[in-house]
C-alpha cells in the first residue's frame, strides 16, 4: 500500500512441464476463475451456434408445413373462384405484346405514385416465365427507381431539412451517399435487400447524395431476389390455376416439388434480409458514432440522446 492507494498485483503461475525435449518452465497471468470461465464461454459459443441452425430448420419446416396447406387446401379454392377467371378476363381482353406493355408500365410507374408494383410483377411471371418477365421487369423497375431520383430534385431542400430533424434515424441513408463509388453501390444494394420502404428510398436518396450510377447499379442488383421471388410466385400461381382449371389434384411429386421450391425460395430470401439488416445495422451505427450530439450553427440538427 502507497499513500493510501491499494495496488493490486496480478499473480503470475509458475508450471513445470515435462515434454519430449525436457523441462521447461511456464508463466501464466489470470487467476483461476479466468481459466474456469474460458471453456465455458466456448461452451456457450457452441450452443448459440447449435441454437441457431436448429431454430432455422424450425422455420423453414413451418414454412413447408404452411406452404403445403395452403397449396393442397386453400390456394384450389381461391384459385377458383378469383384467380381463373381473372385469368381469363385478361387473356380475352388483352394480347400479349399489350399485357406486357401495361406490365412494364405499372412497374415503372407505380412507385413513383407509391403504389405497389408486386401483383403486376406476379403476373409477369405467370405470363412470361423466368426469362422473358425477368427482363421485363428489371428493366421496367430500372425506370421505376430511376423517375423518383429525378423527382426527388424538385423536393430536395425539404429532403435534406428531413433528414437532419431525424439524425440517428437517417443515418442508414447518408451512410449509402458517402464513401467510394463500391461503398455507395454497397450500401444501396443491402437498402433494396433489407425491409426499409424502397419507395421512401427513392426520394430520399438524392438528398443524401449517393451518386446516379451506384444508385441505380445497387438498385438493380439489390433487387433481384424480390424480383425471382415475385416470378416464381406467378408461375406457381399459374401451376396451380391449370391443375384447378383442369378439374385434377396435384399429384405428391407436384406438391413436393412446389413445396421445396417455395422453402428454397422463402429460406434464401430471409437469410439475404438478415444479412443486409445486419450490415445496414453496422453501417447505421458507424455513421452515428460520427454524428455530434449537437449543432449550435444549424437548429434543424437536434440532439442525439443515448438509448
């Protein structure tokens, strides 16, 4: 003890051991309890991880249980009396240079009015297939992505006033404006992947000052899953209406084979959305870490006040 003050000394373990070559000797800091703790956080590494996968084939065996009702009970239903004659309506009324021409329409456009392009991207696919509406509708959701960031001019100052009321909420955003042009064609890509309104994005992401050509890059990139997802529900869609239209039941290898694709479907878009969120999130916190806790020079920056 000095002037008062404890001083603790780490205790320093002598060990000797005999091996192949001879004695030696061997310090060691830590105490014992440290020793103890270390398996079993290894331990609890190992159970986590275990935990983990066991909890995903949980989800996806629900999503396969689910999806197996829904496709031998109540889709036949609903595919009968909405989805066939709907079918049917369109196909008298409109030929297929002209359905693929309101499709793209509706997919280029409807975002700019925050619409939900979904159900037309559905039917691309129940009409055109994997090749033709894949197509179809990246290049549609390329317009699409592209009429909101030229709008966005018009409302810019509102944007950015925006932005700076809701500095940690915002954060996801600025952090795809900065960077390299890889970091802003990153960011924007985990954007269309993760849950965040992409329609909000559009508009937004001007005023954080991402650049047109990683904008556009990631936006398309970003959104291929949703878009493969939305053909293979059409096509599903369109299965199911010919074996209903035809007055038979799918047979067990059918409802397999719908069954697995549909879980392959489901499982690679969640771990895709996991993924981006994950990143987005460290992304966020990164940018808030930048952040000030206040500026006196500009009222429209409010304090940030910790969780």
């Amino acid at each position: 003890m000095t002037d008062g003050v404890d001083k603790t000394v780490p205790e320093l373990k002598l060990r000797i051991e005999d091996s192949e070559k001879g004695d030696y000797v061997k310090l060691r800091g830590g105490s014992d309890e440290e020793e103890q703790r270390s398996p079993a956080e290894s331990s609890g590494c190992s159970l986590g991880f275990v935990w983990f996968w066991v909890k995903l084939i949980a989800l996806v065996a629900c999503i396969g249980v689910l999806a197996s009702v829904i496709i031998k009970w109540v889709a036949p239903f609903l595919i009968e009396k909405e989805l066939i004659p709907f079918i049917n309506w369109v196909r008298s009324t409109f030929s297929i240079p002209v359905l693929g021409l309101l499709l793209f329409a509706s997919v280029a456009l409807f975002p700019s009015i925050l619409l939900p392009s979904s159900p037309s991207m559905w039917m691309a696919g129940l009409t055109f297939g994997y090749g033709k509406g894949f197509l179809l509708i990246l290049s549609a959701a390329s317009i699409g992505v592209t009429l909101p960031f030229l709008i966005g001019h018009l409302f810019l100052h509102k944007m950015q006033e925006w932005l700076k009321q809701y500095p940690k909420k915002a954060a996801i955003l600025r952090a795809a404006g900065e960077g390299t042009w890889f970091h802003q064609f990153q960011a924007v890509a985990l954007i269309r992947v993760s849950p965040f309104p992409y329609m909000v994005y559009n508009y937004c992401a001007l005023a954080t000052g991402v650049h047109y050509g990683p904008y556009i890059l990631g936006s398309l990139v970003g959104m291929v899953p949703e878009i493969f997802v939305s053909i293979y529900t059409g096509i599903m869609l369109r299965t199911l209406a010919v074996a209903s239209d035809k007055r038979h039941t799918l047979s067990v290898v059918e409802i397999v084979v719908n069954v697995l694709g549909f879980c392959v479907t489901a499982s690679a878009t969640i771990v895709c959305t996991i993924y981006a969120k994950k990143k987005l999130s460290s992304m966020q916190s990164d940018e808030v870490e930048t952040l000030p806790n206040f500026n006196q020079d500009d009222p429209g920056i409010k304090p940030i006040e910790p969780d």
